[in-house]
C-alpha cells in the first residue's frame, strides 16, 4: 500500500510539473491578472455596480457575493456590464451533479486549454493504468487533472457562479465547494441565485460563504432600448418607441420583475403593429389607449396571473363578486376574482376596456395567434372607430360613454324599432338589446321598472317562437357557448341591481330555444324511426357518442317521446343484420351514467323498452326468442335489476 501510495505520489508531482510546462507552451492567457480599477462610461451606477467595483479591487477579500433577484429580472446581464469577459471566469451551475464536476466546469473555464489537454492525456489513460499506482486506482486522468489544477490555481480573475437554484447538488456541498476557491484559494467570488426559492434555505451556510447580499432590481430603461433595437418592421418600431413611457408605465405597475416578460411583450406589440391598418396606427387617441392595455393583459396571461376564462368574462367578473359580496363584511367576504385583483394593479388603465374584444385577447394571449379579421372588428366596433350606420344599433348604445348624445339616442331609437318589428332573431344580440334596456331604466335614462322589461322580453321571444322565428338550440352540448357571458366579443352590459332580472330573460331564452326544438321533434323522430327500420348504422351514428359523425342527438333526450312498443316493434321487424346495431346504439348511448345525468329523462323508457324485450322474448318461437334475448342491452338489464332490489327494500 506505502509502494501504491508513493506511486501516486510521484504521478501527482509528475503531473504538476506537466502542467506548469503547459502553462509554459500556452502562454499569455492564463496568465495571472491583477485587480483594476475601473472607469466607468456612465457615472450614474447601481448599487450593485458601485459594489462590485468596489469588489474587484479586493485582494483575497475572503467571503463571496450574493446576487439575488427574481427570474429574468437581468442579473446575469448586469454583472457581465460590470465584469467584464476578461476580467471573470463565468460557471453555469445548472445540472452540476457532483462536487468533481463543478471543479472540472471551473477547470475548463479557467484554463481551456489545459482542459483540453487533459482529455488528450485522458485519451492515453488506458497505457497509463498498466503500470499500476495511482492511475489504476484512481481510474480517471481527468479527476487527477482536477486536483492538481486546484493546486495549482491562481485568483487572477472573479470567479462567477450562475443558476444557483439549478444545482442538483445538496446546498451545502455547492456551498462548501464555491467556499473553497474563497478560503484556500483567495479568489473573489460572485454567486446568482433566484432569491425567492433559495434564500429561506440558507441559514448558516450564508454568513460562512457570503459577506454580502444584493438584490439585483432589473434596469428596465437600457432593457427597453435594447428590445426597441431588435424590431425590424418600421411601423411597428415606431408604435412601441412613440408608447414608450406608457409600455414602462404598465409594466412597472404590474410589479412583475422580469426582463425577459418585457422582450415577449415589445415582441408581441411588433406582431400586432403588423396587423393594424393605417387608419388605426394613426389614431393617436386610440393607439394610447391601445397599447397600454395590451401590456397590462399581456403581462398578467404572461405571468400566470389570468387565464382564458378570466378574459372571456371580464365585464361580469365585478358585478359577479360584488352580487356575492353584498351585506358581507370581513372573513365573509369571498375571495376577489383574480381580474379584480389584476384590475387593481393598474389604476390609470380599464381592464375591462372592450378596444380589445375577449375574443381578440385569447387568441392573441392563450393561443399565440393574430388575426388580423378578429382584431381589426375589435378596433372597428370601438368609439375609436365606430361608424354608426355600418353597426347593429346595441354596438352604439354600448359605447355611450365616448360617443354624442344625439348618436347614441339615435341607436336608442333603432333599437326599439328592432323590439317593435321583432327583427332581432340573433339569441347574443337580443341579450345585448335587453341587457341595455334594463341598464337605462336602472340609471333613469328610460322610465319604466325592470320588471316591465322582463316582461317585454319574454313576450319578444315567445312571438319569435310562435312565428318560427326564433332558432332551436343546436344539437351540440355547447350550443350556448357563442353567446354566454358575452357575444360577438363584447360582454353584456349588466348593472348589479339588474342581475336578477337578466338572468329571468336569459332562463327564458334558453327554455325557448329548448322548446324550439321540440317544436322539431316529430320530424326528428320520424327520420330517427326511419333509420331503426332500414338503417342502423346512422341510427348508431345520430342516437351515441362515437369517433366518428357528429352524433347530433346522443346528449339530447328525446328516444322517450316514441312508445316504447313502437320503438321494439320497428326495431325488431327489421332485417336481422340490423338488430345489433340498435344493440349497441343503446347500450353506448346509456354507458358512463348518462341515465343519471344527461339523459335521464329516458330512464322510464328506457325500463319500458327492457320490459317490452323480454316480453317479445316470451312470446317468440323456435330461434327468434334467443336472436331476442342475446340483443337486450347490458345497460338495460343493469337498470332492471337496479329498479328490482329498489322494489324489494
């Protein structure tokens, strides 16, 4: 073992020597480089400029820094302006998995050339284990190379370690490491980390490894220039450095710290400038209006403070919370709505502000996209641009805030004609018709009590229905989703006294265009029949949830409007070929508990469509009876049984 050991030992010589004679052979770039001072271009320093260079005229200062700041806010940005490339050796910790490698990422860092070196004498290790000692037991030249290296290293610039939190090493082995190179080796050292996620782990190992701490504040000014300076298309360059201070302005006031958010914002302004047409760019009012809230919305989808539904319903989210609030005080209360949270960020700009439509904002905020169309109809049907006469007269009266009185009145006029003609068939712009009825009779714009509108309402759509003129709800689950919380990307004008009376109109809406369609049901039947007898396959197709066809009919109930009788009779004359799928027609249609649930209006029927079975099944000779049998659904059966033990108890 003695005989191993001072093998090693003479290796370990060996290689020192090796390396001073690289050092040699290499040269002047890993020569040791005295502290300077520094001279600044700009006399207006940070904090964190002042101190580090203070820092860097530090000999062996024995304790490292700490630079913390939130994600993006340009920590790593702002220390290389201070530090700069040949003056530190930069080491990203992120994946670091061991004390070794963090050693060796410095190495290769500090002395590259050696480094590289090193897997050249690497490459020759397997002839260097023959002889024994120290390779063979060690079994990797680059680990040896590390040692010696450590040894032999000079502070000659700041060491800088990035990404902290992204280590994979224990805290305190990092730590211990990174101390290392302060205590025995006497070099200055800078450490990044995202202060929310690391600092409540430190504890004692930050008074033994950092003397100070500072808290970077991102330096949005130089950010925004630098970002300015990327954007090519001269009209949107011009939009976002003519809105400079109001981009600033939201930003700052959204309180969120990221640099980085900052870029995707004044990327996001390029790409809407590049929809706009000319006469919206040179609206000066509109594009001060504009520009600030795309910022404001931007930032809060960006930071994960709002998401689709909280900007599909911006107009109903304060009457909302303020209806559940009312004669509640302190623990009471519920919980704010994160757009009024978002909302009360931004005093001096109108979240609520329909510029921008809902649709608009998810499109462009949830999914990435820009339509051109969609925002240019958003921007059309704003003051900014309105043209009465070219809109449905609602879209005037909606905006009454920004346009004369004598237009508005005129809206207000066109739109009692619409009431009084019953022209209005459209089931969002009816909404939005007696929506706004009931907000003049609340402010005394129009006499009249709320009740008198409801009323007027609900005569409005039972004339449309009786004259066919009012649309059936459509066949799919989300036929009141074009027009729910909001239409045509502007949401309903309701006052919070008039909440209740809105939503009588709205339940009455729905039942209407619900009993619409069962204005329809004899000819739905009738074809439904028509398919049992002659062809099942589109019966399966229309009456369950497949992968394939629009199943039109699979979550509507309307099978118990046909006897029971008449349903087996025609399902049983058909052609046998037929029979099993009516089989599996039914048993799809009622799997996953839809009897309980969507469709259980059928459930009576469906008991009479089994009992009807069985008794065909009694009544049938020779193989007919089985043909029967092996057709009767499972889910019927099931439901049988169920009804049979609720008899019994």
């Amino acid at each position: 073992m003695n005989m191993l050991w001072a093998k090693g030992e003479q290796i370990f010589s060996l290689l020192h020597k090796v390396i001073k004679a690289l050092r040699n052979i290499i040269g002047s770039k890993d020569a040791t480089v005295g502290p300077k001072e520094h001279q600044r271009k700009n006399a207006l320093t940070t904090h964190l400029e002042e101190y580090l260079e203070h820092y860097q005229t530090l000999e062996n200062p024995g304790y490292a820094v700490l630079v913390t700041g939130e994600w993006g806010s340009g920590k790593t940005h702002q220390i290389k302006q201070v530090i700069q490339d040949t003056e530190r050796y930069y080491v990203s910790l992120f994946g670091i998995q061991t004390v070794e490698q963090l050693h060796a990422e410095v190495f290769a860092v500090a002395s590259p050339k050696l480094a590289k070196a090193a897997k050249l004498v690497d490459g020759a290790s397997g002839a260097a284990a023959s002889i024994g000692g120290l390779f063979a037991f060690a079994g990797a030249t680059p680990s040896v190379f590390n040692a010696v290296f450590r040894r032999d290293i000079k502070p000659d610039r700041t060491l800088i370690f990035d990404d902290l939190e992204r280590s994979d090493l224990r805290l305190k082995d990092v730590l211990g490491a990174i101390n290392s190179y302060v205590e025995q080796h006497g070099f200055r050292v800078v450490v990044l980390a995202h202060d929310e996620k690391m600092t409540a782990k430190f504890g004692k190992l930050k008074e033994k490894t950092f003397g100070q701490t500072i808290k970077v504040s991102p330096q949005t000014d130089d950010a925004f220039e630098k970002f300015l300076g990327q954007i090519n298309h001269h009209r949107a360059k011009r939009l976002v450095e003519e809105n400079r201070n109001a981009i600033l302005a939201a930003f700052h006031a959204s309180e969120v710290r990221s640099l980085r958010i900052l870029r995707h914002v004044i990327e996001d302004l390029d790409r809407l400038a590049k929809t706009l047409l000319d006469e919206h760019i040179q609206n000066q009012e509109a594009m001060a209006e504009l520009v600030p809230l795309f910022v404001a919305l931007n930032v809060e989808t960006r930071s994960g403070r709002l998401d689709r539904q909280a900007l599909m319903k911006r107009r109903s989210v304060s009457m909302g919370y303020y209806m559940r609030a009312h004669g509640k005080t302190g623990d009471q209360l519920p919980e704010k709505p994160s757009f009024m949270v978002a909302d009360e960020r931004y005093p001096n700009i109108d979240l609520e502000n329909n510029l921008l439509s809902d649709d608009a904002l998810c499109s462009m905020f949830v999914e990435g996209s820009y339509p051109a169309e969609v925002i240019h109809q958003s921007l059309n049907d704003s003051a900014h641009f309105l043209k009465p006469q070219n809109v449905p007269p609602w879209r005037v009266v909606i905006n009454f805030d920004e346009l004369d009185d004598d237009i508005v009145q005129e809206a207000v006029v066109k739109m009692e004609q619409q009431i009084e003609e019953r022209s209005a068939t459209v089931s969002g712009e009816i909404l939005h018709i007696f929506a706004l009825k009931l907000m003049m009779v609340d402010y005394g714009i129009q006499a009249g009590t709320m009740d008198e509108v409801v009323k007027q309402a609900i005569h409005y759509l039972d004339d449309l229905r009786n004259g066919g003129n009012l649309p059936p709800r459509t066949t799919d689950w989300r036929w009141i989703d074009p027009f729910d919380q909001s239409f045509d990307g502007q949401g309903y004008w309701v006052t919070e006294a008039a909440k209740p009376y809105f939503t009588k109109i709205w339940d009455h809406l729905i039942a209407s265009r619900e009993l619409a369609f069962e204005d329809q049901l004899p000819e739905i039947l009738k074809l439904l029949m028509a398919m049992v007898r002659s062809d099942s396959k589109q019966f399966f197709e229309h009456v369950s949830q497949t992968n394939n066809g629009e199943n039109p009919y699979a979550l509507i109930p309307l099978l118990h409007h046909i006897p029971a009788e008449e349903f087996v009779a025609t399902w049983l004359d058909s052609p046998n070929e037929n029979w099993r799928n009516v089989y599996y027609a039914i048993e799809n249609r009622y799997s996953h508990g839809r009897l309980n649930s969507d469709l259980s209006a059928e459930e009576d029927w469906a008991y009479n469509v089994y009992q009807t079975l069985m008794r065909k099944v009694d009544e049938a000779e020779g193989f007919r009876a089985p043909r029967i049998s092996r057709v009767i659904p499972k889910v019927l059966i099931e439901l049988a049984s169920e009804r049979e033990a609720e008899e019994l108890q």
